[in-house]
C-alpha cells in the first residue's frame, strides 16, 4: 500500500475525465465563498484522505449479488445494439422498479461478463466522493438558510466537517466497496441532489417566489424519479423533504411554502406510496411465504435492529460482520427477548422527542426524524433480509451534524476543542482504511467473515466456495463437515457436500440417503435454490458417481414433504420446475409438461414460464410447449398487475416469437420433408 498515493496520481493522469471531475466538484463546492483557500485546500485533503483510505479495497473481488445482477451484462451476448440495451436495463432481479439508472450505470465499466472487478469498485469510490461533495453543499446551505446570523466560513467548517465524517464513515465502506450497492449509491445522490435544491429554491421563497417554487417543484418531479429508478427507496424523497421542512427550515421567523403546494408535492407522494401497498399487500404477504419470519416477528426485531445501527454510527468499529447476518435472533414477542420492548419504546420516545425538539432543537430533530424516516421501507414491513449496512447510507447523513454544529460553535470560545475535529476525522479514516485493506483481499475476507459470523451458514459456504476455487476441495469438505457438526439438520449444508463429492469423488448411496431422510424433516431454506439447481443438474447429466435421475426424483419428493414446503406455495413451484428439468432429460415430454404446469400452478411466473416453454422446445416436445404455452398467456393476462410497463412489452414480445417458432417447429416435424 506504500505506493497508493502514486497509484491515484497515475490513474488520474492516464484518466483525465476522472481527474477533471475531481477538480470540477471539489471546486464548485466552495465556488460560493468569500475566501475559498483554506476551505478548498481542507476540502481536497478529505477528497485524497477518501481515496486513500479506500484504495486497498478496490483490489477486492465481485461478492454475492454482484454475481446475479451483473451477469446481466452478458446475458443477451453483450450489449451492442438498442434492443439488447433494453433487454439489459431492464433486467434486474433486485426490484420492482427495475432500477435501469443504475443498471445503465455498470455500463460506464463494462458491456459484458464475466469482467474485472476493479473498474466497477473505482466507479462506485467516485459516486460515494460525489455524493459527498452534495452533502457538503446541502448541509452549507441548510446553515446558512436555518441561522441568519451564520458566517459563510463557520457554515462552512460545519458542512465540511459532517460531510468529511460521513465519507470517511467505516460504516459506509460495505456500500461503496460492494459494487451491486451502487444502487444504493445512487439513489442516495439523487436523494441529496433533490435536497438541495429544494433548500435552494426555500431560500428565495420570499424574495423570488416563483423562482423559488419551480426550484422545489423540479426538486421532487425530477430527482424522485431518478433516485427510485436507482433503487426503490428513493421513493422517499418527498418524505424526507417534509422531515427538513419541518425541522431544520422551520425557524422563527422563516418563510413557508404554500399548504397546498406541500400537499400536491409532498403529502400526494407519499399517500400514493400507501396506496401502492394497499393495493398490493397480497404480494406483500406472499412474499412472507420464503422468510423464516411472519411480519409482525420482523417489525419487531428491526426495532432492535435500527438501534443497533443507530450505535455501529455513533461508536465505529474497527470490524465489521459484513454480508453475513441472516441468523440474527428473532423477536417472537415484545418480551422475547425482553430488549425488544426496550427497543419499541426507545423508538416511540425518539420520535417524541425530536417532535418536542423541532422548535428549539432543529437540527437534533432533524437527525433523529431523518435517520428514521429513511429506514421507513427497508426496515419496516416488506419482507427483506433483517440486516444490511448500506440501508444505512442515506438516513446517516445529518446523524453528526448537531454533534459538528455544538463543536464548531464552542471551538470559538475553548480552543482546545478544535483538536477534536482532526482527531475524529483521523480515526474514521484509520478504521476506514483497515477495512478496506480487508475487503482488497478476498480470501482472508473471506476467512475473515466466517470466523466473525460462526453462526452464519452462508458465511461458512462462502468460505467452503472459496476453498474448492482455490483448488483445496479436501479442505472445502472439511470446513463444511466442521460446520455440520454445528448445524446437523441444515439441508443446505448437505446439498453442498453432495455437490463437491460429485465434483471431485463419489457419492455413497448411504450418504444420498441420509440427505433424502434429512430433507423431510430438517431445516431448509428455499431461497438458496441454485444449490439446489446445482445438484439436480449434477444428477441429470450424469457427472455424480454414485447417483442418478432417480435419485433426484427422490430427492425432491423427500423435499416436497419438508414443512416448509407444505406451508407455502413457493417452494412447491421450485420443487416441480426441478421435477420437469429431470423428466426432460429422461425424454418423458408428459410428465415435464404435468410438472412444469404444476409449477406454473403453484406460483404463476410468466419468465419461469416462458424458459420451460422453451426448454420443452428445445427437446422437440412441441406439442407439450404450444400447451404450457397457453397457459403461460392465462397467468400473464391474470398478473398483469405486478408487472411493470416494460416487462409486459417484453413478455409479449417473447410470446409472440415463441409462438411462431413452434409453428414452424411444429410444421417441420410434421413434413420432414422441408427441413
């Protein structure tokens, strides 16, 4: 790492668009001052202190999502020409909202996959120092709005100190450095962007009222759409505008806009958000069907869950627990366990007090309320995983500002207390650069997870993958048998042996047996069904000594009577899929089709629906793909709903030429004459 500083001199003067944003930016950041020297000279100190500290991390590897959202990038052969360019931006499997902004943004590094890493990492370090410079110049303007009396420079200090806490943040170093959590990069920017200018526009509400509307007005109508076409929860936008408006702007003696206006552009949203839900809590609710939790279990454990955020922030770590926290304890009730009913309290009393404190506290109420409302859709009642650090990212962004805004203002009257800000700043950046030193190594990250999270499964697989990659499949074994011993009944772990035996050994029809037994009765998770997949197809091309298709037929019915499974729909829908790949191979076209259908039956999935048409295509079982397809059309026309615009263009599209492939199949088998 001795040679960090000249690497980054390098890359800025092979890349000259990236040095000429860094320049841009950080001078436009202060361009507004009387005197920008000292400002300008500490700001790119924080600027280079950021690279920097996150320069070894960009070594790192592609991580877990990274694999199933950018391989995208190659799905369609690259994309070369507009139609794959559609097909591409739309792709993505992360949400309801397709995300193409940030799916269009990895083509910045790359049209293709598989691909390097480190591009895309660099990417995602420049977005986060670009979101930086924002926050800077939002929470400048937010001062100089909120405290007439305010000097530019004390504004500044106290902007430049909270943005340099946020950017050098080791809470924020799992977003920047993962590259899939661009998304959460950019909709977090565009979020700040609407901010600020909403602020922009605020300020001339006296003065130049229209000007100032049209400011606040583009400041919703066009940087919501940006931020949740990166990621869902830019959707809170207007909300997060309402937190500020009525907090930190609303000071005596302070303009207000208009009712109406704040109701049309502000209120309207976010009732349309809570209409959006209302009218689709049965996918709310189904998507429960996969999640070891009911809704009322995990709005209950988040309540633990923000709080312990709330403390990773305010009391950094020098380690973190990373992407491995699927085993959190769960909150049965508010007594179990009996910090849950802590955690509840402490919430509601937060929000009383940041509602008491909004008059004479502005910028406490505003930490506390906008650290809040940011977590309102992640951590609330969709069904997500528990807990993920860069939920974070945006509602973290005002959590120093009153702890900023007291030591600027004291420092003029006890100048000992200007040695805090440098201290703070130096050990954010000490346990920032740690991090990334880590991250920049994907095998001792590796490693490093599994020790940090014993309990973690996935952590355990991580590490079992990244043995057997390595060409140490023996100890890729052990470690696994290792885990077993603690998770006997995880089925999962025993999929992942069978997988690596059938790589690398045999199966003992004794062992296949214990995992068929096991999988009636043990605990298994659906959502890792491309284990499951892996196996099958292990079984069904013939690469597992020891085992065949029967035994995959065995092997899914055992899992057919797994609890979970008989609970919910849609592990039955993965269940009979699986059956239908079996019976392919077989060249039993009925029974594929029965099973297909079943599947079809059990969770209606137009895409799904549309591969088996085409894989009963592909084995000339035309007949059995014109009627699956028939029925793929009754479950589109039926679920048109949670589609959005673009997937229903592109499933009629596909349709539509499936259809007349078959016909012309259909003709050439039936006059092999013309073929």
């Amino acid at each position: 790492m001795t040679n960090a500083p000249l690497m980054i001199k390098r890359s800025f003067v092979t890349s000259g668009c990236h040095s000429t944003t860094h320049f841009a930016l950080t001078h436009f950041a202060f361009w507004h001052l009387k005197s920008t020297g000292i400002f300008y000279i500490l700001f790119l100190l924080i600027v280079f202190s950021t690279l920097i500290a996150y320069w070894p991390g960009l070594s790192g590897s592609f991580l877990l999502d990274d694999f199933a959202n950018l391989d995208a990038l190659g799905k369609f052969g690259g994309v070369r020409n507009w139609e794959t360019f559609q097909l591409y931006a739309f792709s993505t499997i992360s949400g309801p909202g397709g995300r193409p902004l940030s799916m269009i943004s990895f083509l910045l590094n790359d049209n293709t996959w598989p691909s390097d890493s480190f591009s895309f990492k660099y990417t995602n370090l420049l977005l986060h120092l670009l979101t930086g410079i924002l926050l800077n110049w939002l929470i400048y303007r937010l001062m100089l709005s909120c405290d007439s009396r305010q000097s530019d420079n004390r504004a500044a200090s106290i902007a430049l100190l909270t943005a340099a806490l946020w950017l050098l943040h080791p809470f924020n170093v799992s977003t920047t450095l993962y590259v899939v959590q661009r998304m959460t990069i950019l909709s977090a920017l565009f979020s700040i962007l609407g901010l600020l200018l909403y602020v922009k526009g605020r300020e001339s509400l006296v003065n130049q009222p229209r000007q100032a509307y049209l400011w606040m007005t583009l400041s919703v109508i066009l940087c919501t759409p940006l931020a949740f076409f990166s990621k869902e929860n830019g959707a809170l936008l207007p909300l997060l505008i309402l937190v500020l408006e009525y907090t930190a702007l609303r000071y005596p003696g302070s303009p207000k806009p208009s009712p109406r206006w704040i109701l049309v552009f502000l209120g309207l949203p976010n009732l349309l958000i809570a209409g959006y839900f209302a009218t689709h809590w049965d996918v709310v609710m189904e998507s429960y069907g996969l999640r070891p939790f009911t809704m009322a279990e995990r709005l209950l454990t988040e309540s633990r869950i923000v709080w312990q955020y709330f403390y990773y922030l305010v009391i950094p770590k020098t380690s973190s627990s990373g992407l491995f926290n699927e085993n959190l304890e769960l909150s049965r009730g508010l007594f179990d366990p009996p910090i849950t009913l802590i955690a509840v309290s402490a919430i509601f009393t937060a929000v009383l007090i940041a509602w008491w404190a909004r008059t004479r506290f502005q910028l406490l109420s505003l930490a506390i309320l906008f650290f809040l409302a940011g977590h309102l859709l992640e951590s609330t009642f969709i069904a997500l995983e528990l807990y993920f650090e860069h939920r974070n990212y945006l509602p973290s962004i005002f959590l120093f500002l009153p702890l900023t805004r007291w030591l600027i203002d004291s420092s003029e009257k006890q100048k000992w207390l200007k040695l805090i800000a440098p201290l703070f700043v130096g050990l954010f950046f000490s346990l920032t650069y740690q991090q990334a030193v880590l991250w920049g190594n994907s095998q001792q990250l590796t490693r490093y997870w599994a020790q940090k999270n014993p309990y973690s499964i996935r952590a355990q697989q991580a590490l079992a993958n990244d043995l057997e990659s390595r060409g140490q499949p023996q100890l890729a074994l052990e470690h696994l048998e290792k885990t077993l011993k603690v998770f006997p009944d995880h089925v999962e772990l025993w999929l992942h042996r069978i997988i690596i035996l059938c790589d690398y050994s045999t199966v003992d029809p004794v062992e296949f047996s214990k995992l068929e037994k096991l999988s009636k009765t043990g605990f298994y998770d659906f959502r890792t069904y491309p284990l499951l997949e892996m196996l099958i197809n292990a079984l069904t091309d013939g690469r597992c000594s020891g085992a065949n298709t029967t035994d995959a037929h065995r092997l899914l019915d055992a899992l057919l009577q797994n609890k979970t499974a008989q609970t919910t729909e849609g592990p039955k829908r993965q269940i009979y899929h699986l059956h239908g790949l079996v019976y392919l191979r077989e060249e039993q076209a009925t029974l594929a089709l029965h099973s297909f259908r079943n599947s079809q039956y059990y969770w209606p999935d137009v895409e799904v629906g549309l591969l088996q048409v085409s894989l009963l295509a592909e084995n000339s079982m035309f007949t059995e793909a014109v009627k699956l397809l028939k029925i793929i059309r009754e479950n589109f026309q039926s679920n048109k709903k949670k589609l959005s615009y673009q997937q229903k263009i592109n499933f009629v599209n596909e349709m539509v030429q499936l259809e007349k492939l078959l016909v012309v199949d259909q003709e050439k088998t039936n006059n092999p004459r013309d073929q």
